[in-house]
C-alpha cells in the first residue's frame, strides 16, 4: 500500500496563491483545533468522554467527516477495538468492521494497522488509488470517505492506539498541518495516560484509606467483623476471614469472623489437608476451599498465617478473589497489615502506635506514608516517603513535622485543625523537600484514636502532583496566551471584557477599549521575513504594557492587531474619553522611537481605534466591532493616530 510520507514535500507542490491560502487556513484550523483539544484535555476526569469530546471536535471544527479511536488488544487476533467516534458515517464503519493490527490478518493491512505497528502516522491521500486490498479502506470508501489520516497514541513506552481522522476528498496534508496532529494526538495519549494514573492513584489511596480505617477499628467485641468486611472492601475481595488455629487439633482452624461483599457469614470450621507443609500456609491458592465457601466461585485464595509476639503460628488470615488480582505489590502490603492488626488482637496487644509501626510493610507503596503524633513529631517514615522528601526515616523520626517539610506552618495548622475536627482531610498543599525544592503533594490524612477514643497520631499518604500542575499550567498557557508575546489572547480578552462590562453596570464607571493595528506590517514581513516580523510584534507587546496601568489588559488578538481594554477610568464621560486619549497619544508617542530588529531600524506606526463602555449599553462583540470600525476610520485619515467611534476628532504625532 503506498501512503504519502509527509515529511518529504518533493512529490507534490501548492499552485498558486490562493492554494497556498488555502493551506495556511488548514493549518490554523488544526491549530485553533490544538487548543481546543488541549482545553478538553485539561479538564477530563473521565478517559471514554475525553476521547469522545476529542473525536466531536475533530469532526465539528477539525473539517473532518469522521474520526475514530481504537485500543490495541493483546488478544491472539491483535484485535483494534474502538472506543469512541464522531461522524455520520461512524457508527457504520466501527460497528460492522473486525479491525486488527496483526501484519498477517487481512483487517490489518490499512493504516491503522500500520501506525500500531510502526508507531508512526500514515495519510492514504486518495482510497480510489490504493490498489492493495483492505477490508477497513473498502468500507471506508462505500461509505463516500476518500482520505485517511491515523496518527499513533503512544505512552513513551508502547503504541497502544490509532487516531483516526477521515475526509470525504481526497487529503495533502502539509508537514506544518501533520505536525500539529501528531501533537494533538500526542496530547490525546498524555491525557488518556494522565486520567488512568488519576484513576488508579484514587483507587490505591482509596484501598490504602480502607486499610488505615479497618487496621484503626476499636477493639472490642465486633473488631473481626469490621476488620473482615473491611479488608473485602479495601482489596476488592469476594470474600475474606480470620481464623484460630484449634490446640487441640494442630490442622484445624475455627473462623473469628467471615464476610462476603454483601454479607457477614457464620462461624465455620476449616481443616487444612493432611501432609500440607505448614510453612507454606501463607501460600493457601494450595489450599482447597471449605465447602460452605464453595458458592463463592473463588478463582484465587489469598492468605497470610498470623503469629504472635514469640514467633507462634496462632491463626490464619484468607482472602477469595474471583478474579486473577492487579497490584500485585499493594495487595501483599495489605495483606500483611491486616494479618498484623489481626494477630495483635489475637493476642491482646491493641495498641494502635505498635500496629501503625507495622506500615513499614508499605515501604514497597510509591506514594509516601508518614505518621505522626498530635504533637506532630514523626513517628513513621516510609520508602516513599525519603524519596519524595530526601530525608531518610532515621533522619526524620522524631522531628517536627512543621520544621521538616513546611516554610509556611499556617498550612499545615489549618489542615491539622480540620483533621482534628472531621477525622480527615484531603486536599493539596506545598511541602519542601531536603535540598529546599518545592513540592506541591496531595495529601489524604487519617486521624487514628486509641481504644478509648483518644486522638493518637495522623496517618498521611502522600503523592507528589507537582509535575501534573506544572502540566496544567502550560495547558493553562496554551489555551489563554498568545505563546509569541506571552499576552492574554482573544478567548482571555472576551472572558476578562465580559467580567470589565458586569462589573461597569455595577459600578457605574466607564472604560475604553483601544484597537491597535500596525501600519504597513504586510512589508515588513515581505520584506525582511516572519522571523523579523514576530521580533517586531515582541517589542510592541512590550512598549504597549508599558503604556497602561497593571489593572488594565494588553491582549493580541493576532497578525498584527493588539487590544488594550482600560477599566473604571471615569465616573462620566468625558473623563473617560479624556483618560483613553491620554493613552492612546502615550502608545503614539511609545511608537515614535525607532525599533531595533537585529540590525536593522525600523520605523513603526500604529492606527488606534477607540471606543468607550460602561456609558451606553453595548454587548463585548459590539465594542469590539466598533473599535475595529474606529481604528479603520484613523488608518483612512492617514495612519499614525487615534479615532474614537462615533467622533471625528483625529490626533496624530509625526
């Protein structure tokens, strides 16, 4: 199958002009596409409505008749399964085709089988002249789609997915426009990535929060209940129970306590079969079953043998699952803090300081674990935790929290008194690490009481998000800053006027908006290049901010068009026609210097437009298109000067 390799432009050229438009205007459509994407991204907490929100928008705005995304199977067909798609032909095509990367299965010879085994992009410019056969190409094409576009979804490590875009014509797509998809599908793989990590960080905190609930149950007559049904929810078992070994009968266990997902069960004897080795009782897949569990449809038996403070085997701590079990590394962690509570109240020891020591099982967890006492000195440092803080255990038990991790204590205080109040608290917050860096971690903290309800120590798992905020923050960038000048851009402006008008009808004060467009920028480009023409637009972002007061917004709305929005300059208005003329003669007069472009000095003039607001009723597109009126007026006049909308006073500087 021959597919168009975007990276080489010898076999194919743009005729004419208008073309070359053409492709222009495709690409800052897949951009303005790129930052939509990047905003969905930004704000997705579930995978299938990200991809869903992603392949809508590629179809709505991206110019596209349909777009699909598809997972890569491990299966023995190396089969494609779609996950979501937009389009009117889309359900059709992803319904009633069998997909496949495999390089020997007939549904695998089209580019998405390609791009999963490649990791790289592939564009069929026109289906009608693929010559190979091609079950997904076929199907395509009867359902009117010409070009095909699939871009990889990688995780750094391995593809595993297609994004597909199609069109109903025949598609070119330019190097400048596939570099923007395979960004766009780069992001997609990011967020996917990035909302699976979110989801399986929840369900680990949320099991490590059920360990540290049912391990922190009062002693007590109904202990074992709560700490069976406890361990079912925080493991995600089908069934569990405690047992004690009989004295006088060394392969018999009598249960404490059994439970399943939805029931508490009767006592029940269980006996070990004979010849079984006792030392690989903490093995029990080798065990079979009791009979009263049998209804259970158990596919894998999980257990730990619980001993006392001497060594002595005492009981028998098991776990059903009815599915092969994930986390391999977390769920024997568990496993053994549960067998430790359970073996100290099987031997009367239920102090809770001794059974939080036991957490050093947890060493193995990624997230940082530390406990500390009311008077917030450390009494448990885990792995995790050195390695997001650097100090090591021996270094930090004992210490003061406060001192370790915190320039500023007043968090720490705020978060301790509501955990204080509330048994608990989540939320983020900035801690520091040993060599003064720091780290913005979200933290779930547990208050743990003694058996007489006693406040004891606070339980904290720790996870560092510094760099997914640092992640958040260049989306954040993307979505509302010009990346050239690094001034608001038009979606920040509109937001920011939006806020200027509501705040003006309350208030009772007038603004202005000034429209700012370079004179004879097209030549500067023409001639001395893009290169030159962005130095230029740098330094007049620069020379405009220095103009206005810190309240007021400097945005560029693109090309050469700036936008400086100027918030409660009068309470009438002639005070604020005078303040917005003051500012528009300031940026005439900022302009009168010469620019200095590498070597090259040049001589720039702006046309301003004006228009006031807050005076007279008037929508944010309605302001916008009147200074855009008025700055066409100050350009017929003669360029180098302001006009306001609806007057014909004109000022210049030359």
């Amino acid at each position: 199958m021959e597919y168009l390799d975007f990276n080489d432009q010898a076999g194919w050229s743009i005729e004419g002009s208008r073309h070359a438009v053409h492709e222009l205007k495709r690409a800052l459509r897949v951009l303005r596409l790129l930052h939509q994407c990047d905003e969905a991204i930004m704000r997705a907490e579930d995978e299938t409505a990200l991809i869903s929100r992603i392949c809508t928008l590629i179809v709505e705005s991206g110019n596209y008749a349909m777009a699909m995304t598809a997972f890569a199977q491990n299966d023995a067909a190396c089969s494609l399964v779609p996950i979501a798609y937009a389009g009117r032909q889309a359900a059709d095509y992803c319904c009633d085709l069998q997909l496949s990367w495999s390089a020997s299965h007939p549904a695998g010879q089209g580019p998405t089988g390609q791009t999963i085994r490649t990791g790289k992009p592939a564009v069929v410019v026109d289906i009608a002249r693929v010559t190979e056969d091609s079950p997904c190409l076929e199907t395509a094409y009867q359902l009117g789609l010409r070009g095909v576009i699939t871009l990889p979804l990688s995780n750094g490590k391995q593809c595993f997915g297609v994004f597909a875009l199609y069109a109903e014509t025949p598609i070119a797509p330019l190097a400048t426009e596939m570099q923007l998809l395979q960004k766009l599908a780069a992001d997609l793989a990011f967020g996917i990535e990035s909302v699976r990590a979110k989801k399986l960080r929840q369900r680990l905190q949320a099991g490590a929060m059920n360990i540290a609930a049912a391990v922190s149950a009062p002693p007590g007559e109904h202990f074992f209940s709560q700490l069976v049904g406890g361990i079912v929810d925080a493991l995600d078992a089908r069934a569990a129970f405690v047992a004690r070994w009989s004295p006088e009968r060394p392969n018999v266990l009598r249960t404490i306590a059994a439970a399943t997902a939805d029931r508490s069960l009767d006592n029940f004897i269980y006996t070990v079969e004979a010849g079984t080795d006792a030392a690989r009782s903490n093995c029990l897949d080798l065990f079979p079953g009791p009979d009263v569990l049998s209804f259970l449809d158990a596919k894998v038996c999980l257990g730990r043998s619980l001993f006392d403070s001497s060594g002595r085997r005492i009981g028998l701590l098991v776990v059903l699952f009815n599915r092969p079990t994930e986390d391999s590394g977390f769920m024997a962690s568990g496993l053994q803090i549960f067998a430790a509570r359970a073996a100290a109240e099987l031997e009367r020891e239920d102090s809770v300081g001794r059974i939080r020591e036991q957490a050093a099982l947890l060493d193995k967890a990624r997230d940082a674990i530390v406990v500390r006492d009311i008077d917030n000195r450390v009494r448990f440092w885990n792995k995790g935790a050195e390695r997001l803080f650097g100090w090591s255990s021996e270094e930090a038990l004992g210490h003061s929290i406060e001192e370790l991790l915190y320039e500023d204590p007043a968090t720490l205080r705020e978060a301790t008194r509501t955990v204080l109040e509330k048994g608990e608290w989540h939320g983020e917050i900035t801690e520091r690490h040993k060599d003064g860096k720091l780290l913005i971690v979200e933290g779930n903290w547990t208050l743990v009481r003694d058996e007489k309800g006693v406040p004891q120590s606070i339980f904290a798992i720790k996870t560092d998000i510094t760099a997914r905020k640092a992640a958040e923050q260049e989306i954040q960038q993307l979505a509302f800053y010009d990346p050239l000048t690094r001034l608001p851009n038009r979606r920040m402006l509109l937001d920011r006027l939006k806020q200027a008008l509501a705040a003006s009808a309350r208030t009772q004060k007038c603004g202005a908006l000034l429209f700012i467009d370079l004179d004879n920028f097209k030549t500067l480009n023409d001639t001395l290049g893009h290169d030159t023409g962005d130095m230029l637009l740098q330094q007049v972002a620069a020379r405009l901010v220095s103009c206005v007061r810190a309240s007021d917004t400097v945005a560029r709305l693109g090309g050469d068009e700036f936008v400086i929005m100027l918030e409660e300059i009068g309470d009438e208005l002639w005070e604020a026609t005078e303040h917005a003329e003051k500012t528009g003669e300031k940026i005439l007069a900022a302009f009168a210097s010469h620019f200095h472009l590498n070597e090259h000095k040049h001589c720039c003039t702006p046309s301003i437009g004006a228009t006031l607001f807050g005076c007279t009723p008037a929508s944010v597109e309605e302001l916008l298109k009147q200074a855009d009126v008025a700055m066409y007026e100050a350009k017929a006049a003669g360029r180098n000067g302001i006009r306001f909308f609806g007057r014909c006073e004109q000022r210049y500087i030359h």
